[in-house]
C-alpha cells in the first residue's frame, strides 16, 4: 500500500469548487500542495489557476495525471456522474491511486463506487467535513475519514492539511452515515434557535441580551454560536441552502429507516424544511427557515452589531489525528 503521501510531491486532483469545496482545495494550494482543479463554472476554474493551480478539461484527465483524487460535490448522483460517466473518473483510473470522497453523501453509494475504485487498482476513503464554511477557508474543520487504517495512514498527511480535527471512523462507508448525523444535529438545533429567538422576540426580550444568554447557558450550541449570529445580523448567508439541509437529513432518515429506528423529530424537521423550500425557494440560504415564524407574527428577528458573515479568527494550526477513547 505504500506510506503517508509526500505533500510536496503528491498530485491531487480537486473536483468541486463549491461552497465548501473551494475553500478545501484553497487550503491546500496555501499549503503549497500541487493542485489540478475541476469545475464546471469556468470563472472559478480561472480564479484558482489564478492562484497556482492547474485545470483539467475533463475528470478524466484529472485522473490520469494524479496520484490523489478528491470530490466535493453537491449530491451523490453529482458524484456519481463525475467518477462513472464516458470522460470521468474512473476512465482514467491509475493503479495504486487514492479517491478521497468529501462529500455529504449516501454510504451505501460511497461503497459502490468505492468498489469500482478498487476494481481498477485503487482505494477509497469518504472523507465528509464539519464545522462550516468559514473553518473550511481556514483549514480548521474537523474531518471524519472512513477506510482501511493503512489508507488512512497515506493520506493523513493531506487531511492535517485539509482539517484541524481527523477521525478515523473505521471502514468506508462509516465516514457518511456520523456526517448525516451530525447534520440532522445542526438542523435540529438550528430549528430550535430559530424558535427560541423568536420566542424573546415576540416577548419582548432584547434579542443582543438573548443571543449571550443563550451563549453563557445551557442551552448554548455550536448553531446557536454561529449560525445565531447571521440570523440576527438579517443576511442569513452561511453559504448552506435548504436544498442540501433536505438532501442530508433526508439521508439519515434513509439510515434510521434501514436501521428500523422510528424517528420521530427528523420526519417533521424534513416537513419544515419542504414548506421553508417551497416559500422561498431552495437555493435559499438554511438559517431562512426562520422567515415562517417571521411572517407569522410579523416580526423582524433582527439586532444591531452581529456579521453578515461568519469568519474564523483562529489562526491555521497543522490538523492532527483525533484519538477515540478505548
């Protein structure tokens, strides 16, 4: 199998210049890594190349030229398109090469891709990120990363570039089922604040008291942190839509579902966040769910002082692997 990758050697292939994706691939560009991207809006395919990177016509090309391959991109069946179609992937699989799947998406489909990977002398490793966008741009983001231990040993390297926080979760496929979960976490918590501050809202409660309230106290999340703050500034721009909200808890009730558990929260979570699409369209931004309570009472939950977007003021620390208590 080979050891840990040589960083500054190693050709990594960058498929996804998205929302999250292109603050990933920035990280490792920063980080002095050789980078070919992909993309299918131009303008940031030039913006990179800008920055240092190559770019390839097509995946294909991508794969015939890199040692290490990552996708980011917006849906399973986007991932699918880009590793099975005539010019992707997998056409030019090199043997011994590593596809490194960050990406929200379905394990049972991870796994059958990761299977054709294999098929053509390579490895896989679904490698989801968590903790928003603005630590995606700094590179400290927490990374789950389901493989072979030896797998995960080469790449590390590249994921303590990547992420501040790695952890290895066991076999592949394991990786995307936590991540769903944790993103049914996050929405859970969203819908909460969003209810919560419109609940001081309406009583009156000043709402720059409420959001440190909420923050020195129990009832203090990573959501209410973060997200609280666009949803008070009135922009909303976390650079997540609703469409994706749907598509990741809609993926841990597939889990829950398979798993025989009878979910009761995340079915009505999902019924909100179809109203919330359908009223406001969903490439709306996710913390816009709160707009239902806003037209329902006519209320603005808004306050003075708070960003219109989030940015992370901790400095880039090298990542490193997080342990699990035996």
């Amino acid at each position: 199998m080979g050891g840990p990758v040589d960083v500054e050697s190693v050709r990594v292939g960058f498929v996804g210049l998205g929302n999250v994706g292109g603050k990933l691939a920035g990280s490792l560009l920063r980080n002095g890594v050789d980078v070919t991207v992909r993309d299918l809006d131009d303008e940031l395919v030039a913006t990179f190349v800008g920055k240092g990177a190559r770019s390839a016509a097509a995946p294909v090309e991508i794969a015939r030229h890199c040692d290490v391959v990552i996708t980011c991109l917006p849906s399973p069946a986007a991932s699918a398109a880009v590793m099975e179609s005539a010019d992707g992937l997998l056409a030019g699989w090199q043997q011994g090469a590593i596809w490194m799947e960050m990406s929200t998406t379905d394990a049972t489909e991870i796994n059958r891709l990761g299977a054709l990977v294999a098929a053509v002398g390579g490895a896989a490793v679904d490698c989801p990120v968590s903790g928003g966008c603005h630590r995606a741009a700094t590179g400290n983001i927490s990374i789950f990363a389901g493989c072979d231990r030896a797998v995960f040993e080469r790449v590390l390297p590249l994921l303590t570039i990547l992420g501040r926080r790695v952890l290895h979760t066991g076999d592949l496929g394991t990786a995307s089922v936590l991540k769903v979960a944790t993103n049914y976490l996050a929405t859970a918590n969203l819908i909460a604040v969003t209810e919560a501050l419109t609940t001081m809202a309406a009583a009156g409660i000043d709402l720059s008291t409420t959001y440190e309230a909420f923050r020195i106290s129990s009832g203090n999340s990573f959501v209410h942190e973060t997200e609280g703050q666009v949803i008070l500034n009135g922009g909303r721009d976390i650079s997540f839509t609703m469409d994706l909200v749907l598509k990741d808890i809609g993926l841990f009730q597939q889990v829950a579902d398979a798993a025989g558990v009878p979910l009761e929260l995340n079915p009505l979570m999902i019924d909100i966040f179809r109203d919330a699409a359908a009223r406001y369209g969903e490439r709306e931004w996710s913390p816009n769910v709160i707009r239902r309570l806003e037209d329902a009472t006519g209320l603005s939950v808004t306050a003075p002082g708070f960003p219109a977007e989030l940015v992370d003021d901790e400095p880039e620390e090298p990542g490193a692997e997080v342990t699990v208590r035996l």
